[in-house]
DNA sequence: CCAAAAGTGTTAAAACTACACCCATGA
DNA sequence: TCATGGGTGTAGTTTTAACACTTTTGG
C-alpha cells in the first residue's frame, strides 16, 4: 500500500446520470455491475477520481471507457455523502448528468467487458447503491434547467421538427403543451434558425427543421434576454 | 502514517459561505488563516470531511468549531475540484452555503484561535485559495434561489416588517424593486402572517411586523403553489 | 411642525391560456 | 381518398409595470 495519509480519507468517485431521448421516453443509461458488491445489479457509469484530474476529467474519463461517449453536454448536479451509501468502506460521489442525442452519437450498446444498455426513466429496475437516489436528483434538475435555460437541444439532433421539440418538453416535463402555444413562444424568442430543409421518410406532411442558434442566443442573453418555457 | 489505500486519494474537505444582512450590506463570514500557504489571507470556514461523518455533518461541525453558528439554514452548493486549487496537495471541496440572521444567533465575531469577521460581498479582502470563485458561485446560487424559494426568511429575524423583507431582496439581487407591486405581490402569496405588533424605538412611523408561515408554505406548495419573486 | 417611512389603487401593456380548422403529403 | 401530422389566429383572462399622495409617529 504505498499510500498513506495521517488521518482516514474517504474514497472519492463520479457517477454519471447519461439522459437520451428515444421516440418516446427519457432514457437513463446503466452498466451491469460484474463485481460485488450489487453484482448484476444495474449502476451508473463512473468511477475513481484520480489525484491527477479534476471532478469533470474524471467523469468525462468514465464515460469515454464506460460508454464511449465523448465531447458531451455534461454539468455537476451534487456530491452524495452518506456515510453508508456504499457497504465496503466510505465512499463520496460527486454526481454529474450528461445529455446526448442518440442520432448523433455513436453510443457502445455494450462495452468492453461489461454490459451497457438504455432504460426508460419511468421503469428502471433496481439500482446499486443509493443510485436511484441519484437518478431522481438528475431528473428533478434536468426538469428545473429544462425551463429556463436551452438544454433541451443536447437531446436532439442538430436540425429538428419544432414538433420533436415540444415533444421533449412533454416527455421530460411529463405534461401535455399546447401546439400553438409552444410554437408561438419558441418562435418568439429568435433563437432557433428555420433551416431550408424538411423532414425526409415521413407518411405524412413533412416538417420544416430547424436548428438551434446558440451564438444568437448568448449575444441575446448578454442583452438580457431571459429563455423560458 | 496508519492510513494506507492502495491509489492515491484527494483530501476531502468542505468549506461554508455564510450569508448574513445587516443594515446595509449582504455580509460573508471569513476566518483569518494562522498557517500557511495563505497564512494572515481571509478564507472560508471549512475544513476535512471524517470518515465517519457525512458532508453535511462536516460542514455543520466546522461551522459550529470555527464561527459557534448551529442549527441554521444549510445547503450544498458545489464541489471544487480544480487539480490546483489547493498548493500542498490535491485537495477536492465541497461547498456548501448557510443563511443566518444576526439577531437570532450568537455569532462569535472572533473564535478559540483564530479571528472571524464579516465582511461586505461588495468589498471583500483577497481570498485564500479559490475562495473567491466559492462565494462568486454561492452568490449567484443565492441570487436564484431567493426568487422561487422562501429562502429570504432564513436572513431575517423571525418577526420583520416588509420594509426589511424588501429591503433583503433589493441587497442581494441589486435592484429597487417596487413598494407598491412588491407588498401586493408578498401578501398575495398569502405565506405570511400579520402579527398584533409593531416596530418600536423608530422615529418615524412604526410598521406592522409580519412572520413567514411555513406550515401554511408547505400546503399551498403541495396544492401546487409556486413561490416566485 | 417637520422628517421619515408606512401604507394604499389604478391603468395600460404584456403575457398567457384555451381553443379548431384547413393543408400537404405519402400510403 | 384517407390517415397523419403540419401549420396557423383570436379573444378572454391574468399578470406585470409604472406611477404619487396621504397618514402616522417621534423628535
């Protein structure tokens, strides 16, 4: 052991809630534990910090070899420190939650040794360790930074329908929004570029795409321009 | 050295920005460091996470040590975990902001050692380590809160005026606000309760003193009330 | 009687909500 | 020609913002 400290240290890791958004639900991705303790069970991605990186390193380090993910939204959400939240020995995690569009990532299903898949957010199974808890912290944060500031885009693809827009509102904010409304409003606020393109492969009438002007609305901002839903 | 692990692991420590108001001013509590590096430079309350203590027991436990503040208004805010922030060795904290009114506590204005003082967030010293960035965020995390959490309350005494409950909420967002719109807007919310009192030794008009009702905060939040500002 | 702050209503503008139909497209 | 979602406007209501004078009290 050829590391020693004089007093006791708690050991420090990162856990990271990854949300993504299928044609119909809110996706949560989890890892399959090998070892013990909870093995089997379904945890999230994370892992060690190192003495040599910082919080945001590491995280982003796990997800790359966890998931493959990389250069993604990613934001602290809180540190978890009950003393009994892992039964080996005292273990602190600072919490991050990540956004990513499935389309435009190429996302491991399954990685090197363990095992990697999507579940909805509204019917997870059992998680390790106080990983639920987690999870339902992420969920309470991405419906609160959702309304008022432009998050919800890292959920998409570059250009996207206003359509599937309001349908992540919906999804995550787990409430029905008036069409006319919600357009009116997104429209309003001058942030989104309507692109000369439409939606391809659709039965039906195709949408116009739009993508989201993020230099528009940090100059909009700095103008005082307050995003809200 | 007794504690040995087989990886390196970073100090784990928890440092406080406590808040107070007093006639004039938002205060921030500093204590003056006695050792190096920073010896004689104000830094926050704060100090090492014990193995067998959660976070907020920590903080709790150094805010009572440092400043004698107990049982006051307490919440995480972020964790610091620049490689850097801390000279010696790696170093990883957990910020945590607290709200305290000056007439309710018995604040030692100067503890055991070392010498505690408040100072304006408009006109503080040069800070130890990255002290400054921790009261920056928990600021700005202050400035949120306070317009859709009944946190305000946490800076007054328990019986005030509106005149004060404004006067609050001008200091920390750092804007005049409306006499007229602000009281319709508070009393509205129907959160606080008028009491049979008055203000006394004032050589002016003495004004009716109110009290925020958190049981009556509580239910109208469950029936889906929103506090805003 | 003066200084200081308490207390109080109205009006115009803006934002929000609810609501329904025709259109374009591909199957 | 039908099913599917795209796209659009209005009216009533609520919320917000701006604004000034009279009252009370102690010094």
């Amino acid at each position: 052991m050829p590391f020693s400290y004089e007093f006791a240290r708690p050991a420090l890791t990162v856990d990271i809630v990854v949300f993504a958004l299928d044609e119909a639900d809110l996706q949560v991705m989890l890892i399959e534990r090998d070892l013990e303790p909870f093995a089997g069970r379904w945890a999230l991605p994370g892992g060690f910090v190192r003495v040599e990186e910082t919080l945001e390193e590491a995280a982003r380090r796990e997800l790359q070899e966890e998931t493959g993910l990389v250069n993604i939204y990613l934001e602290q959400l809180y540190t978890f420190g009950e003393v009994e939240r892992d039964p080996r020995e005292r273990v602190v995690t600072v919490a991050y939650y990540a956004l990513v569009n499935l389309q435009g990532h190429n996302v491991r299903a399954s990685t090197d040794a363990r095992n990697a898949a999507w579940f909805a957010v509204s019917d997870l199974p059992d998680l390790a360790f106080d990983h639920e808890q987690i999870v339902d912290a992420a969920l309470e944060r991405l419906r609160g930074k959702l309304r008022y500031q432009p998050v919800g885009f890292e959920l998409l693809p570059r250009k996207f329908p206003l359509r599937q827009l309001q349908h992540l509102y919906e999804v995550v904010l787990d409430r029905e929004l008036d069409k006319r409304n919600f357009r009116k409003k997104m429209l309003s606020m001058d942030i989104l570029v309507e692109l000369n393109e439409i939606e391809k492969d659709v039965a039906h009438r195709a949408a116009k795409l739009y993508r989201f002007d993020k230099a528009k609305y940090d100059r909009r901002t700095r103008g005082g321009f307050n995003f809200e839903v």
